[in-house]
C-alpha cells in the first residue's frame, strides 16, 4: 500500500487508516483512540476483532466511514492457532472447558496428521456454517453473547460462508495438564462473516473430539495486509491516513471520469457500461477527487454511493 500522512492531533482528515490491534483492547476502544487523535467522532471501524485477537483493523475517518460498508464484505485472511482434544462454551481459549477427550483416540504421527488433513479439506470451498453462540451475531435484536452471559440457550442457524483456503503449517502434539492434546497452526482464506472459532469447534467435531482456537490474528482485509497497518502502541505519534480518493482507488479498482462524466455522476445519473461488473468501483474526477463508489447493471454505470462535495 502507497504511504498515507502523518496527521496531528489538531488536524481533522479523512480516508481509511489501518491499525495493527494488539491483544487486549476492543475495536472501540481503538475507535475511541483515534478520535480524540483526529479530533472527529466520525471514525468506525470495517469488521470487530475480538479483545483476544490481533491484526488487521479498517478504521474509517470522515467521510471514509463512507467506505466501510463495502469494505465489511472483504474477504480476510487469518493465521491461527487451533487446539484439538478440548470444546470450550465460547470455543475460544476464553471459555470454560465443556469437553476434553483429548486426542488419545485419533492414532499418532502420520496417521493422526492424515486424519487432520482430510477433515481440514473437507471444511474448505462453501460451507453452511453455525457461528459461535458466544458471537455478535443479533437474535431478535439482541448480539447472541448478550443472550448466552444471560444464561438463555441460543440456536444460532447455519450461514453460508466459503473458505477458499485452509492450510495447516505446523502440528504439534502437546499436553493439557496430563490430556494429549494436538494444536495446529494454520491460515484461512474466507469471506466475510466467517468465525474461525467456528471452524476449530467443526474441526474438532468431525474428528470425534474437541477443538477450540487459542489464537487469531487477522491478516488482510480486502486489499490491505498487516505490513501496511501502523502498530497500536505508536499511536498518538503516528497515523498514517490515506487519502480517500486513494484509500478507494486500493480497495475498489478505479473508473477514471471526464470533466462531463463527473459531473453527471456527481448528480446521481447513469453512465455508458464499461465491463467492470457490479462494484464498487472507485469513480475519479479528471483532478482525481472521488466522486462514487459505481456498479454496473443492466448495460449502465449506476452510482452506489456519491461522494462528490
């Protein structure tokens, strides 16, 4: 990603800025740092990472807030941590213990790696997922880990989500207490909405035992990685913003705009198709603002979002 600017505390800007979350703090809390950073409260954020998770957090800053909503819908890539031979209430390292059968069952060496890898393939490509009943996910307007801290039961339905890849790097055979246990470190390609808890919990399900994650960092979010992301513990010194013609540019792809064109757009009207497909697009007036977020339908360019001033 090209370099933002560093901006004062003084100045109000606008754009994405991509923060690398340590452990421990909530992605508000990171919102809330940069507001008073920026000195607007018009700061959001493009998808929560749990307190225990790190990486790759989208922050929206003016009207970039604009932009979150399509960045939400990214596809992400994750490098995790996932402990088989234990189920946890949040399937997470966070929760009580439910299970633990350990992996004494599944065999050893090769033969318990074979078992892990046709399972890990057989939860790769689209798949009906149930997310984690400890998820922010509303039931009757309410996020279901309310509900469950409240001591209901909650039924969450299956979602479709894909994991376009599922590769385990290590597997390292360990003890929990006096439990075998086996933790693998993978990395996941997957669309939005999909919970990696969720996956440790199927993967240890298909395996006759348990499985809970013990560690996430998020890697990417659409189009930017964690190399791009400023450390948390830099802030305030540092905040590299960029620009929101040219945050939308990286993320969307671009549509370059005449003088005319721009303003037709700029007033919500329709363009000629060009072949980009449904968007968003990033629609650049010739001196290279942003004037919308584009899709095409039905042989013609339609505004998603105006941006114009």
């Amino acid at each position: 990603m090209s370099e933002g600017r560093r901006v004062p505390s003084a100045e109000v800007c606008e754009g994405l800025a991509i923060v690398d979350k340590p452990a421990g703090p909530t992605s508000h809390d990171v919102v809330a740092r940069v507001r008073r950073l920026v000195g607007t409260r018009r700061v959001g954020h493009a998808g929560t990472l749990d307190p225990s998770a790190t990486g790759v957090l989208v922050l929206g800053i003016g009207r970039g807030t604009k932009l979150l909503t399509y960045l939400v819908g990214a596809d992400k890539t994750y490098a995790a941590t996932i402990r088989l031979g234990i189920d946890t209430v949040t399937d997470d390292a966070a929760g009580e213990p439910l299970r633990r059968p350990g992996v004494r069952e599944l065999g050893h060496g090769r033969i318990l790696e074979q078992a892990v890898l046709e399972q890990v393939a057989a939860l790769t490509g689209p798949l009906q997922q149930v997310p984690s009943a400890v998820s922010a996910v509303k039931v009757d307007g309410r996020r279901a880990y309310d509900r469950v801290r409240s001591g209901e039961q909650v039924d969450l339905p299956a979602r479709p989500v894909t994991v376009s890849r599922f590769e385990v790097s290590e597997f390292l055979p360990g003890l929990d207490g006096d439990l075998p246990v086996l933790d693998l470190r993978v990395e996941v390609d997957c669309s939005s909405g999909t919970y990696i808890r969720a996956l440790a919990r199927d993967l240890g399900s298909s395996l006759c035992t348990g499985g809970h994650l013990t560690a996430l960092r998020r890697t990417r979010v659409g189009r930017y990685h964690v190399e791009d992301a400023v450390a948390l513990p830099e802030l305030p010194g540092r905040l590299d913003v960029v620009p929101l013609a040219q945050a939308a540019e990286q993320a969307f792809g671009v549509r370059r705009l005449s003088a005319e064109e721009a303003v037709r757009l700029g007033h919500g009207q329709r363009l000629p198709a060009e072949g980009l497909g449904p968007g968003p697009v990033a629609a650049l007036a010739p001196d290279g603002s942003l004037v919308a977020l584009v899709g095409e339908r039905s042989g013609s360019v339609r505004p998603l979002l105006v941006l114009a001033r």
